[in-house]
C-alpha cells in the first residue's frame, strides 16, 4: 500500500514569518551560536502548545535566541521545507517521518519530543443513534480520517484487531476534521476518527465516542516531535543544542500544569478560551526517548506500514549535556 507523509491534525490557518538568519549576536550567549535565528515550521494544534510557552517566557531569548514560526499546512510540507532548507524545523509525526526515512525522502533527526497520546485525546466517534457501539462493530463499516494511513488509521486498525475484525483499506474514507461531523450525519462515513477540539464539537453536536484510539497497545503512544535534518544538525549543532534547552524548559512547565496551556491554545490556534479548558488534552513528554519512538516504527512494520525493520536511534539527535 503507498504511504503518505501527513500527520493527524487540523487545517490551518495563513502562512505566518518569512525565513531570516542572523550570523552573528552582540549578547554573550548568543555569540557562541553559529546563527541565532531558527525559522520553526508550525501547525495550530496543542501538540506546539510547548514551543509558544518557550517564546512567549522568553525561554528561547535566553540562550541567545530567536524562533520565528512559519504556520504550514500539514507535516508533509513540513518535510519538503526543511530538506530544502527553507526553515530549520519542523513539528512532524513519527509515523510521517518514519514512512519519509523508508523512502529514502532524506536523512532525518528528531531534536525532541512534542506531544503523545492520553485517554480520550484520539476517539472514534459516531451518531448518537448509530449501531456502532464498539471496536468490533467497526468491521465493513467506512471510517473517516483526515489522511489516509496516519496515526488515526494505523490506531484504529489496532484497536479493530484488538476487538477481533481485521480492517480493509477501503473501508476508510478521507475526510478534513471539520467536515466529519456532516459525514456522519449524511451517511457518508459511519463512523469518524477524531481529534480535539472537533471531538468536543462534534460531541455537542450529538455524536458520542465508541472508540478510544489509545489503549492496550497504542497506551502512551508518542505522536510528534520537533524533526530537523542530519544536514542542519551538522551545520548547527550548539544552535539547536539551545533549542533543546530552552525548549525542555516549556515542556516541563506544561507537563505539570494544565492551566499553562489552556491560556496559551487561543494565541496560535482557533480554539477559544472555553473550549480550551474542556479539551481533551494529550501528553507532553520530557524527554525524547529512543524506547518509545521504537514502539511506533515496530507497529508500522506489524501492521503493514514499513516494509523493513527500523532502528529508530539513528533519528534522534542527542539532548545537549547538562
């Protein structure tokens, strides 16, 4: 089956900064930078909730820095960017990423982790009235994702397997977040993998979760991470070592309090302030760990979706020494 690069979130809104690099800095942690501005590519979901923090406390100020984001439209031209060098950065999807690196797309390294799975954060919705009631009732039924062979369909095919029905390829149906919830009302998919804030939405709507995505095997599954190339990584290495540190700072700030991110979802995404603080909300991992990364390569390869064993270590680039 032909695998895309794309990662399960929300369209997005206008492109934001243009790519500037500065070659010197007159401050005396910048100086010792080999440039001082990071052109970061974005997308508007919680998953970036982490990066925001860093720059608006001025983490990123700190280590003689300056992040400027570029809002794109998904994680495959996020991948196209950075390997044209247009930005530094990228928020990817591990499953994106690791489907890129198979087909020889470019020499990857993630520089750290951004966002993984929590109960209730990835669901499987349906019509209130519909006969879906679980994973088991799934079998034959037209599943809507938003990108065909991502994270939403790789989970639901594990959690179908789990229930015992094994998932066909055409029973899913590419469908945008927003438009999901009209396609479970005109017929169109029977069912919808979904992602916050449309989960909220689409349950004041009428719909209700049948599945949760991230259980048993996919428990605590790592989603995405902030990905460069092995090229940038060479060409910049004690410049991204203070973005590894400015950055872990926001993720542990967010880690451990909710709040943080529920007052900073409004400034980069549509969710407002309300819905904000209902959202189910994933995880905010601290460390970019070679253990779990390697959980989603091994489930690709049971599943169909890398044709060989992928050793997953070669792709993260080391945290810079405390």
């Amino acid at each position: 089956m032909g695998r895309t690069f794309a990662i399960g979130v929300a369209a997005v809104l206008a492109l934001t900064a243009c790519s500037t690099e500065t070659s010197s800095d007159s401050s005396a942690d910048g100086s010792a930078l080999e440039k001082t501005t990071l052109v970061v590519g974005t997308i508007p979901v919680p998953d970036i909730a982490p990066l925001q923090v860093a720059i608006d406390r001025g983490f990123f100020k700190e280590e003689g820095l300056e992040v400027k984001t570029e809002v794109l439209a998904g994680g495959a031209i996020g991948i196209q960017k950075i390997l044209g060098e247009s930005i530094d950065l990228t928020l990817s999807a591990y499953i994106g990423t690791f489907l890129a690196q198979e087909k020889g797309a470019g020499k990857f390294k993630f520089v750290a982790d951004s966002y993984g799975s929590a109960p209730g954060a990835f669901v499987i919705m349906a019509k209130k009235d519909s006969p879906i009631k679980s994973a088991a009732d799934l079998k034959g039924k037209k599943i809507a994702v938003n990108t065909f062979n991502n994270l939403s369909q790789l989970t639901a095919e594990v959690q179908m397997r789990v229930a015992g029905v094994t998932a066909t390829q055409d029973q899913f149906i590419e469908k945008p977040y927003p438009d999901m919830p009209a396609a479970l009302e005109n017929g169109q998919a029977d069912a919808a993998a979904m992602v916050e804030p449309f989960i909220t939405v689409a349950s004041k709507a009428g719909a209700r979760i049948v599945v949760d995505q991230m259980i048993g095997p996919t428990e605590d599954f790592p989603i995405a991470g902030w990905l460069t190339t092995e090229s940038i990584a060479n060409k910049y290495p004690k410049t991204l070592a203070a973005f590894q540190r400015a950055l872990h700072k926001a993720q542990e700030l967010v880690a451990n309090d909710r709040k943080i991110v529920d007052e900073v979802l409004p400034k980069y995404t549509k969710i407002d302030a309300a819905t904000a603080a209902v959202i189910a909300l994933g995880s905010y991992p601290t460390s970019l760990s070679e253990e779990r990364l390697q959980r989603v390569a091994d489930l690709m390869k049971e599943y169909g979706y890398l044709k060989t064993d992928l050793d997953v270590k070669s792709l993260i680039l080391a945290p810079p020494a405390s």
